[in-house]
C-alpha cells in the first residue's frame, strides 16, 4: 500500500462508521450488519443501492432510478446519484466524497464524513439525526449609532499596552550597552 493511502486510512473510525451504518438501518429499516470495520463498510455501500434508498427515505424522490445491476458505470452512477442529492439536502460540499472513494475503496473516512453530515441534516426533513445538533443562524443587526460607538472601543482581547511605546514594546528594563575604547 502507498504511505498516501495507510495515512488517509488512519483517519477512518470504526466508530463513526458504525454510528452511520446504525443510522442508516434505523431511516432504510433494512437489516444488515452495522460493524464499522472498513471490509463491511464498504461491501454494504459499494454498489450504491442502499445510500439510493436511504436519500429516498429521507426525501422522498431524491433518487428517481436506483440501479440494480452490478457493473461499475451503473453502481458508480448510483453513487452520484446519492452525492447530488446529499448536495440538495444541505451537505456542504466539502463534506461530500468523490465517487472513486468508495467504489474504488480509495478513502472511505471521507464517505464517513459525508454520511455524518447528511445524519446532521435529516432532522430538517422530520427524520432521527446523528451527531452533533447544528448550530442555527444568529443574525444580529446594530444601528448605525451602535457601530459607531463601537470604533472608539479598544477592547481587552487586544491586549495590554503596559510597556509600548512608539518605538514598540519594552519588557523588563531596557539593555544597556557599554562602549569600551
């Protein structure tokens, strides 16, 4: 194996695979082993059937043909169909993998990754979510006097100023240099 690939590797968690999975049986209510080791993770998603299914339970009509046959153009089209529709629910796309990622098995962590973050977004549809809660939008609006106000302000997170001047800042007592002749 490439150093590249054990890296990536490294960062896949049988956990977080195995709360996805988890996830996944309770939306689809289909019955399959929800160990996270990377060999079932990855046989269960591989041909894109089941992430099909699962956009459909979560918003129906999301996958409008789900493909039964085994061969790689019509598993890796089952794949993108899943990753546009995760797109359209939210999932940033920094978030998402890139289909060879599963299907040729190349960083599985990133379809972990994906698969949290649409479990975040299945709330918004009305259905059980996984992960952390989202945090919610907290627009404030100041008014101009409020804006103004703030410009004089020099705020703590600024620091001190004990010890600057205008030729910088001096800490402790200042070097004294003496000349010898």
């Amino acid at each position: 194996k490439f150093s590249c690939e054990i890296y990536i590797n490294s960062k896949y968690s049988e956990e977080l695979a195995s709360e996805s999975l988890e996830w996944i049986k309770v939306i689809t209510g289909e019955d399959f082993s929800t160990n996270g080791d990377m060999d079932n993770f990855y046989e269960i998603l591989k041909d894109g059937t089941l992430l099909c299914r699962l956009v459909n339970c979560i918003k129906p009509g999301s996958a409008k043909k789900i493909n039964q046959s085994t061969m790689a153009f019509k598993c890796m089209e089952n794949i993108n169909v899943f990753l546009e529709s995760a797109r359209e629910m939210g999932v940033p796309p920094q978030e998402t993998f890139q289909t060879v990622d599963l299907w040729e098995r190349q960083n599985l962590n990133s379809v972990v990754i994906c698969l949290q973050s649409l479990g975040r977004k299945a709330g918004n549809y009305g259905k059980p979510s996984i992960g952390p809660k989202e945090a919610e939008k907290n627009v404030r609006n100041f008014s101009d006097e409020q804006m103004r106000a703030g410009q004089g302000v020099i705020s703590l997170q600024y620091g001190s100023n004990k010890g600057a001047n205008q030729s910088g800042i001096n800490f402790g007592n200042t070097r004294h240099i003496t000349v010898l002749k």
